[in-house]
C-alpha cells in the first residue's frame, strides 16, 4: 500500500513517521520545503514523551510535480481552509480506487473533498493524537488518545478494517466507527474547548485542564457549542466538558494547532472550529457569545499579523 500524507504539517509527520515503520509505503506532503529536504537528508525526527528522539525515514516532497507513484490511499491532514485545492493538486496520481482519508480538525472537510474526489472515495476521521513542529525535520509528539476511522454512513467497510490495522500496526490505537458524523462533532468540541483559548493566552493544552479561569472558559465555549450540535441533532451532553478537560491533560505538553498557527503566523482554522459554531447558531438563531468572542480575537490577532506580513 502506497499512502500519502497530504500535509505533513505536526500531525501529518507523526502519523507519516508511525507508518513508516509497516509495511505501508508513506510519502510526506508539505509545502514547507525546509520541512520536506530536512527529512530527505536526515530523516524525521520524533520527541517522544518518554524524552527520547526516534528517527523515521519516510519519503518527503514539497511539489505535487514530484509525486511519481499512485496513490492507494490519501491522508487529508492539510488545514481546513486548504483542503478542496490540496485534493485537486495531487488528483493526477490518484486513481478510481484512490481511498481518501480526512483526519482534519473542523467541520466540512468530507464536503470539499468529496466535490473533488467524489463522495464514495471519501472516508471520515478524527484523532486525538497531539505534535508540535519543532523545526524542519523535527516535531514533538505531544499525547494524546484514540483514532477513529469509518464511512461516512454505515457500518465499517473492508477498506475501513484494513486502514485501523495498518494504523494499529504504526502503534495508534485505532477503532473504527459507524458514527462517525457524531465523533467529528466530538472532536469540534475539543478544539472548541482548547484551541482558540491557547492561542490566546499563549499557553500549553495542560493550562486549559489546570488554571480555574481556563476550565471555566473552556467550559462555557463547549456548553454554547453543545447547544448548537443538540439542535442540529447531535446527542452530545455535557459530559463533553470534562472529556475535552481529560484531552488537554492528556495533550498537557502540546501547544494546540491553532497556537503553533499564530505562533508562526500563519492563517489559523477558526472558521472551521469556533467560527462554524457561530455560523450555525446565527442560522438557528441562538446566542453563542463566548465562541463569537474567540472568533473575533483570533480573527483580529490573524488579520494583523497576515497584513504586516504581505
Ligand atoms: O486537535 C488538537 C489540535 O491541537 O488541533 C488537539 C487534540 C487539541 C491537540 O492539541
């Protein structure tokens, strides 16, 4: 099996350097060149949690040109807002039987991927696996918890099974799921409750479990954000609170996407996560004034440091 990583950002390389080390064949895709040649010449390398350093050697390239093989299975890890024109630029080594894979943060990535690919390719996924990128070459595993893989409706499917082995076999513990709709609203939770705080506050995903202030922030994004995925008929109670909680302890030491984002400054995936929330509660005509709040902070701090940039 030949499976690219479209988006070797933080995550994209950890789960690339787990796979690695079956008998996948794993081709890394970014487009930060640094990234991609650190990892021809020297490899990848993994800050474990345990403090060592592991070096992986998968293949790396930062040009859709450069892809010669086909792929067998596509891993969408690529930022939310990039995800339609990803896909499209790497549909040239991709063929009728070419499984997608999207383990995004946000909602609305199966839809983008799905108009470019088409619907039966497409599978959906959510991780609570946490890395920061260090450097080129080199990211830190942060903690984290379970995979799920599954369609989009339906129970687990051949290609489903095959994915959660193959992953299970990289040392990701892996399940697959027929409810999969239900799980990425779980996970939008989680980066509702964390991500937009600790880009804010500067801090670490263990600061959100820690500090009172940051619970109760968390807390009062995750309830208005529970409120809207009840309406749109999601069954999530407010056990949600304290699993978000549990996540950011056991991501304590990982700084979220969306602070490494604004670490670098770098268009972060607002719209995606707390941006979607309002977005769903205007058209529902609910209050959600925390996540619309951390919208326009996030935004405000993103558009200031996107136009000095230009
Ligand atoms: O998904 C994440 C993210 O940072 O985007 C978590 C699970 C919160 C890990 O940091």
């Amino acid at each position: 099996m030949h499976m690219l990583i479209l988006g070797a950002g933080a995550l994209g390389s950890l789960i690339g350097a787990r796979l690695s080390k079956t008998e996948v064949r794993t081709t890394l895709y970014s487009t930060n060149e640094s990234h991609t040649k650190a990892i021809q010449k020297y490899g990848l390398l993994v800050e474990e949690l345990d403090g060592s350093t592991q070096s992986f050697h998968p293949a790396a390239c930062s040009t859709a040109r450069s892809l010669k093989d086909p792929a067998d299975v596509v891993l969408v890890t690529v930022k939310s807002y990039a995800t339609r024109q990803a896909v499209s630029s790497i549909m040239r080594c991709c063929g009728s039987d070419t499984v997608f894979l999207t383990l995004q943060n946000g909602v609305g990535n199966w839809e983008q991927m799905a108009e470019t690919a088409g619907p039966e390719q497409v599978l959906l996924g959510t991780t609570a696996q946490g890395a920061t990128l260090v450097g080129p070459g080199r990211i830190r595993h942060g903690g984290g918890g379970p995979t799920f893989i599954g369609e989009r409706n339906g129970p687990p499917t051949a290609r489903v099974n095959t994915l959660v082995e193959v992953f299970m076999k990289g040392g990701l513990p892996t399940h697959s799921s027929d409810r999969m709709e239900h799980l990425i609203w779980e996970k939008l939770m989680v980066n509702v409750g964390i991500n937009a705080i600790t880009a804010l506050t500067n801090t670490r995903n263990g600061m959100v479990a820690d500090l009172e202030a940051g619970r109760a922030l968390s807390r009062s994004a995750v309830l208005e954000a529970l409120h809207v995925a009840q309406a749109k008929g999601f069954a999530l109670d407010e056990e949600m609170v304290e699993r978000v909680l549990q996540v950011a302890r056991a991501t304590a030491v990982n700084r979220s996407s969306m602070g490494q984002d604004v670490d670098r400054k770098k268009r972060t995936e607002i719209d995606a996560i707390n941006g979607a929330i309002v977005r769903f509660a205007d058209d529902a005509r609910m209050d959600v004034p925390v996540n619309r709040t951390l919208t326009q902070l996030i935004q405000m701090m993103e558009s200031n440091y996107l136009k000095c940039s230009q």
